[in-house]
C-alpha cells in the first residue's frame, strides 16, 4: 500500500500548492481526483508517481515499477512510435519479445492510426496520447497514474482504455487517474478525492451506492440546495 503521509508540495518559494495531503493507495483499487483548475491535481499525481518529491512530509510504500501518463505527453520526440516504445521496454528491463507483444496488442487495441515508423512529432493528437497511453501499460506495473487519460481519444479508444485499466486493477494494480469529463461509466471508480486549494477529501462511498447530479440552478438557490444535499447525506463535488 502506497500512503501519502502530511504531504506539502512548493515551487521554489512559492506557496504551497498541496499542503497536509494523506492518501492510501491499494492494490487493485482504482481512485478518481477531481477539482478545479489550479487546485493542485496535477501536484498531487506528481507526487504520488515520484516524477517529484514533496517538500513536506513523505511517501511511503511506492511500487517498484510505476506508469505514468502526465497531463502533456513531449510529442516532440524525433523518435518513431515503435523505437520509443522498444526503447521504453529495454529501459524496464523486459524482454524484446514481451515488448513487441504486448506493444502490439496495445497498438491494435487502441486503434493507432499513425505511422509507426515516422517521428512522434508528425503525430495527430490523439494518435500521440494513445502512445502516453501505450508507454505507461507496456510492462506490469504496481501503481498506475493517468492525468486526464481520455484527452484527444476518439469513443472507441475511450471505451478501450476503460477496459485496460480495469485488467490493470484486476491485476493488482493501483490506479490512480484524473477525470474532468466524468468518465463514470467507462470505469469502476473505488474512491473519490476531491481536492481544492491543495487539500484532499476522500469519500470512500463504493460508486453503486452513489448518484451524481449535475444542476444548473440559479445562484440565489445554491446555497438552500446545497443544505438540502447535505441533509440527506450527499456532498458537494468540485469541478
């Protein structure tokens, strides 16, 4: 189990942009964070994926082997789509044949539309985060984080992916995504984070058991509705 204990994270001398965050992550869990522009998702994945360290507090029981998908993938890689990912598996230390197997079934899965063998950087958008997505799944993994994962993915692919990280979590491994555009249906979420202003709740409610509405009312009557919620026992979830 991978636990966030106290966790601040600065920038320099900036502010904090996580401050006081603990978080279990457990195997075969798939854990959703939601919030805000700025409230410090992206931070906390970070964190969480080791790609930085925290400036408060520690990080205790991360996996040896982590896929990570961050929020912007570099497609300005000269490399082409198959030696980056050749490469990627070498770095990893699995074997040629594993790679070129698993590569494949991802890549044909996915529905990879572009040319192999030119460079990333000639890429379409969406082409290019279904290689984010192929690096982070080629080897076993113990946490998996994903950072808006369904960014420029067509329907299809989407529903591709939900199925993979489901096989990741039915494999042991902990997921750990942000998902702006309510992908509920497409995963089986086990926890919910929602953060603001670099601090967490956690609501471990199992998603069956939990409706979400999304109103539009006038901003008169926020405030009454928002107390109604409350009484019969839900919560306010922040965009």
């Amino acid at each position: 189990m991978l636990r966030l204990e106290g966790v601040g994270k600065r920038y320099g001398r900036g502010p904090l942009v996580l401050a006081e965050v603990d978080l279990a992550l457990t195997a075969g869990q798939t854990t959703v964070v939601r919030g805000r522009n700025g409230s410090g998702k992206s931070t906390l994945l970070r964190v969480v994926a080791g790609v930085c360290q925290p400036s408060l507090g520690r990080v205790r029981g991360r996996p040896a082997q982590v896929g990570y998908v961050p929020e912007r993938f570099p497609a300005h890689l000269r490399l082409s789509p198959i030696g980056y990912l050749r490469h990627l598996g070498a770095v990893r230390g699995q074997s040629r044949a594993a790679t070129e197997a698993r590569m494949t079934e991802l890549l044909t899965r996915l529905a990879f539309a572009g040319e192999p063998d030119e460079p990333m950087n000639r890429l379409s958008k969406g082409n290019t985060q279904k290689i984010a997505l192929a690096q982070a799944l080629l080897a076993p993994v113990g946490l998996l984080v994903l950072d808006e994962p369904w960014t420029g993915l067509d329907t299809t692919a989407a529903g591709v992916l939900g199925e993979l990280l489901a096989e990741e979590a039915a494999r042991g491994a902990a997921v750990l995504l942000i998902d702006h555009e309510e992908h509920h249906e497409l995963i089986r979420r086990d926890r919910l984070v929602e953060i603001a202003q670099g601090r967490i709740r956690v609501h471990d409610t199992p998603p069956e058991d939990l409706v979400e509405l999304t109103l539009r009312v006038p901003a008169r009557a926020a405030d009454t509705l928002r107390a109604t919620a409350r009484e019969l026992g839900g919560t306010e979830v922040t965009r």
